[in-house]
C-alpha cells in the first residue's frame, strides 16, 4: 500500500492534476469526465484535483486493499467487527428486496420485518390518538430520550424531512446536563407526552439519568400507574429494559450486528416514524437500499460510495488535508454535519490497523460543516485564503418544498455554485491589480491592496445534486456517506465498527463522580484535575 501511495504523491505532485484552472483550460469536457450520476443523484468530482492517471492509481489502491472484497464480506454477514466479534449488516434494515440475510447461519429478514411491523403499528397508534396517554388524551408531543447514534440520526432526519412530518411534535433529549430535559419539560404536558427511551445498551449514563428524570416528571403528575402509558423503549437489552419497568408490548428491539452510529434504519427510527408516517419512513428505507443495490454491484467508476471514498482517502492520505467541510445548501441538512462527525469520526478515527500495528500515514479526517449559505459569513474566509487547503463537499436540491419561494432557490443555487467555482479558480494576482486599476486607485495603493484580494484558487470541491429533499433522497444521502466512511476504512484497513476510543472518559467520569460529589477525596489524580475538583466544589453552591 505505501508504494502505491507514494506512487500517487508523485503523480500528484508531476502531473497538472493539481493546478485545476489549468485542468478545466485544457479539457471542455472535463465535468462530463470526472461526474457521475445515480438517477437524479449526481457526483461532480471534477473540481477535486484528480486525472485518469490519478484515478487508476486510486483505482489499484483499491484493488490492493480488497475493497471490493471487504465490502461483500459486510454484506455476506461476515463478524467483520472482529474485535468486539459481530456482523455488521445494517443494511438487512433496509434490505426491501427481502433476499435472506444470514447471520450465524440464520435468515434475520423475518425478526426485521417484524419489528417493522411492530413499530408501524406502534406509529400508527400514536398518530392516530388509539394508543392514548393515561388519561384518554391523544399524544401531542413525543421526547427521544438517547445520545449519540440512538439521536443524532433521528433528530438530522425529522430536521430533514420537516415537509413529511404530519404527526406528534418532537423533542429530542441527550445531553446529561439537567438543562436539557428541564428545558424540554418546560413545553410539553404529562398528559400528552410520550417518551421514547433508546439506547442500544440501556447502560449509558446520560440515557438512563434523563429516563429516570422523565419517569419522574410523570409519576410525580399523573401517579405511577401512569408511566406505562407514557414510555415505550428501543434497544438490542431487552432484559435491561424489563428492569427499567417498560412493558414488554411497548418495546422495539435491534440486534448487535447494528452499530449504534448506523442504526437510524432500526427502531431506533421510530421517532422519525411517528414524525412522517410508515410509509415515508419505508421511502427512507428504500432510498439506503438503492445505495446498497449500486454500492455492491456498478462498476468503480461508476460507484458513487466507492468514488467518494477514493477521493476522501486521496485527500487525506495523499494530499494530507486533515479535514473536510460539509456544506448542504439545504437548510433542512442543518445537522447533517453534526451526524456525519459520529458516522465518520467515530468509524475512522483509529490508530491501529485490523492487524495490531500502527495505521500506515493517517486514517480519517476530521469532518465539520454548517449548512449554506450561513456558513459563507462565518467560516468561509478561511477555506477559501486560509492557509491550510480544506476538501469541501456541497449538497444542493434542484427544487426545494416551497415552489412559491423559487426565487430564494435559485439565490441558493448561484451561491452554491459559485463557492465551489471560486475555491477553483480563485482570483490571481493580475485579476485583483486589474479591478483595483478599474476603481481607479492609485498605484502605491494597489500594490499595498492588491495581494490581500488574492485567492490561490485549486482549492477542492465535490458537489452532490438531487432533485429534491424526500424520504427517499434523505435515506439515499445517508446510505452513501456509510459506505464512503466504509470504503475510506477498508482503506486505511482498520476496523471500522468499534469504538473503543470512547470508553477511556466514560470510565474515568464513573470515578470521578463521588469525587465532584465531596464524597471522595482527589488524592490519586493529577494535580490538574484535583485543583479543578476543588475550584468547582470550593464554589459549589
Ligand atoms: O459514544 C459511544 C456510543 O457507544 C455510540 O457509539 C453510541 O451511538 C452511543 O454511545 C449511545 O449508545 P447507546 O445507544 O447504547 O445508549
């Protein structure tokens, strides 16, 4: 692999891939070469600095690493989460084409369906106000109780998919801090309140302390007898959610083989479910199957995840840009960003390969965006004069929801655009002296100006196109980006499905608790952390 890497450094730094003004100079049809398309969903890599030299090193990096072969290992049901020994196979979750999926020998399509089924009915019930709270009223408001995949996935897509949401309002709980349940308990009523308490575990402490706050909320108001009626859980515990007290009937499991940052395709959906209906909720489903049908089956050049995945591990391993930005110019993708960060850096961001050694160069970058045009007024400035070089990666619709507001997206088209077009071109000095000369100002003042108006230009950018945001283009969206984060780790060759790099603090926390509650002395830490220990009691009110 480090051969072929270097191999691609000096093709990088030999050809004229990297100067992209020259690139687009010298072929018209270069969009034409370095696009591809899925239906209405298209790829434009073209202003990535990539050539057909590039691409079939990419390529024989691919075929050296056996993505191929890893991916059907995935899809096979193979425990290519070796180290905590499980399949990983969330996409039997959206699997529509109902093939059998096995796992240990076993067809698991049947137990999927069933939760489906369970869960629509569920659904069904709660929108339609049959499964009532404890006093006869219909529920009005639903409270996800999770953190991390049991809740970013769910909250990114009832954001997403705001023009489908025709049920219950939704709230979303996961921060421990008490400020977040009590901020969310300020607008809803017991009476009409459901809540939704997932976790994958039923173990983790923030999950399980805003559970036992909200319990309280409604037996505090309505009397124990009421709880039942106002709980209902997602996890794979099933026994750890009976000792919660949650009544069998009003449980929606999943299974180990889904990863927590992958298990938005779950029950873990049933917010989204509730939200938009089961129908839309299939569309969703169908949308990630589309991605896996294409995933497994078109030709590398023509495989979007596998394109996407190629050119993020050429960013980062070959270029060495140690982050990406997400730009969605859709204002409802507003979390995307923040749901791709778990999905990528909690799967990529591993030090050590699936052999025990030490990542060869480095694995995933660090991945951060806010959605456009917002973020053209905060942190633009830097991707485009700032001196380090940073991939961005821009989603845009061809229509919106509000066709009475085409203009605003058509204004939302041009300054999408027009970002990806200037980090390419960027302006030389020339351009900048000769709007200045245009302006009419004085030489010494040019030449004082002129160089702080220059963009470099050669700045990379891909750019996603869809017709419009829908269940099935939200659930084809996510389906891609899972598979690119799968084709970069299969890359790096590292085991993308733990998260071991998580537990170190969530230990230390459990210790440290009886120390910040004055019940324990700090002896034993360092003397950083028993000086802040003491700050804070010493001011504890
Ligand atoms: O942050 C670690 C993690 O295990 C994530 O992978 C997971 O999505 C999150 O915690 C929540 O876990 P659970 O669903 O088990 O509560």
């Amino acid at each position: 692999m480090k051969a072929l890497v270097d191999k691609l450094k000096t093709l990088a730094a030999e050809t004229s891939a990297t100067d992209l003004r020259a690139a687009f100079a010298a072929d018209p049809q270069r969009f034409d070469h370095f696009s591809v398309a899925l239906d209405d969903l298209l790829l434009d890599y073209s202003k990535c600095a990539v050539n057909e030299q590039i691409l079939a090193g990419l390529e024989e990096l691919a075929d050296a690493a056996k993505v191929a072969e890893k991916r059907d290992a995935m899809f096979s049901g193979a425990p290519i989460n070796f180290t905590e020994g499980r399949a990983v196979l969330h996409t039997a979750l959206r699997n529509r084409a109902n093939t059998p999926v096995l796992v240990d020998g076993k067809d698991v399509m049947g137990d999927v369906n069933a939760v489906l089924d369970a869960m629509g009915a569920f659904a069904d019930g709660i929108r339609s106000g049959a499964l009532a709270g404890a006093t006869g009223e219909k529920i009005t408001d639903v409270v996800n109780i999770g953190i991390g995949g049991s809740d970013l996935g769910p909250v990114m897509a009832t954001l997403a998919l705001a023009p489908y949401h025709d049920g219950p309002r939704l709230h979303f709980v996961s921060n421990v801090d008490g400020a977040h349940i009590a901020d969310t308990l300020k607008l809803v009523s017991p009476e009409t309140t459901l809540f939704i308490v997932a976790s994958k575990t039923f173990t983790t402490i923030e999950t399980m302390t805003n559970a036992k706050t909200a319990r309280a909320f409604i037996a505090d108001k309505l009397g124990e007898e009421a709880v039942g009626h106002h709980f209902c859980a997602v996890s794979t515990a099933l026994d750890k959610v009976a000792a919660f007290g949650i009544d069998a009937a009003r449980v929606f499991g999943f299974w180990d083989w889904v990863g927590g940052r992958y298990s938005i395709w779950s029950a873990i959906g049933l917010p989204l479910m509730i939200a938009i209906g089961k129908e839309n909720f299939g569309e969703f489903l169908a949308g990630g199957h589309a991605i896996d049908t294409h995933f497994r089956t078109a030709p590398l050049r023509q495989n979007l995840p596998m394109l996407l995945g190629l050119i993020g591990f050429y960013h980062r391993n070959v270029l060495g840009y140690p982050s990406r930005a997400i730009l969605p110019y859709d204002q409802r993708l507003s979390r995307f960003p923040a749901y791709l960060q778990q999905l990528d850096m909690e799967s990529n961001g591993k030090g050590v390969t699936i052999d025990g050694t030490p990542v060869e160069g480095d694995s995933g970058p660090v991945v951060w965006g806010e959605p456009g045009t917002n973020g053209q007024h905060a942190f633009y400035q830097l991707i485009h004069q700032g001196t380090s070089i940073i991939p961005a990666e821009f989603m845009i619709a061809a229509n919106g929801h509000e066709p009475a507001l085409r203009h605003q997206h058509d204004l939302l088209i041009a300054n999408c655009l027009a970002q990806s077009e200037a980090l390419m071109k960027g302006r030389p000095l020339e351009e900048a002296r000769a709007q200045l000369e245009d302006k009419k100002m004085p030489e010494a003042d040019i030449a004082r100006i002129a160089p702080h108006r220059v963009f470099t230009g050669n700045r990379p950018s891909l750019t996603l196109v869809y017709d419009k945001l829908t269940p099935f283009a939200l659930g084809r969206l996510i389906a891609l980006y899972e598979h690119r984060v799968f084709v970069e780790g299969a890359l790096f060759n590292i085991n993308s499905f733990d998260q071991w790099g998580v537990e170190l603090g969530k230990e230390l926390a459990t210790g440290l608790l009886p120390v910040v509650e004055g019940k324990e002395s700090a002896e034993g830490h360092d003397s950083s952390t028993a000086g802040l220990v003491k700050a804070l009691l010493s001011a504890k009110a």
